[in-house]
C-alpha cells in the first residue's frame, strides 16, 4: 500500500530508495544486538536431574502447560491422519 503511494505519486525511484532505506535501518538495527547476560552455571546435578526440573517448571506454568497441551493434540490428530492414510493405502482403499 505505501509502495503503491510512493510509485504514484513521486514514481518507481523514490520507492525503491524507501525500500534501500528501510533494509538499512534493519540492517544498523541488526548489527547491534543486545548484549548476553552471563552465561548460567550448570546445577551438577546431571542431565536426567535438570530434565525433571525443567519438566516440573514446565508443568508449573500454566503458559507453558497449555503450548505442551495444543502441540500435543496438533501431533496427536496428525499422526492419526498418518496411520489412517497408510491403513486405507494397505487395504487399497484410497489412492
């Protein structure tokens, strides 16, 4: 829609040089991230031990429980779509 504004009114040129300019400012914005926090020292624990932690945070946030939940469910019904699909290639009812 700017685009279009620009082409009409100050032609194809001056759209173009919009367009450089904004990849630039994306570019400048780019270039300078944020600086890292501090790397986190591992808990000793081991791997199996900040699994369950992660696990048990996982469960306790309800944002987090409904995202596991819903990708659940999408992976659940997609497989089910991939098994029927296959049964009904074996049985030489589809396709």
């Amino acid at each position: 829609m700017l685009g279009g504004w620009l082409i009409q009114f100050w032609g194809p040129a001056a759209a173009f040089w919009f367009n450089a300019a904004s990849f630039t400012i994306l570019i400048i914005g780019l270039s300078r991230p944020p600086p890292r926090p501090p790397p986190t020292t591992p808990s000793g624990l081991g791997f199996i031990a900040d699994f369950l932690s992660g696990l048990h945070y996982a469960r306790s946030t309800v944002g987090i429980r409904w995202a596991l939940v819903v990708t659940a469910m999408v992976q659940a019904v997609y497989l089910a779509g991939q098994l029927a699909r296959r049964r009904l290639r074996d049985l030489d009812v589809a396709e």
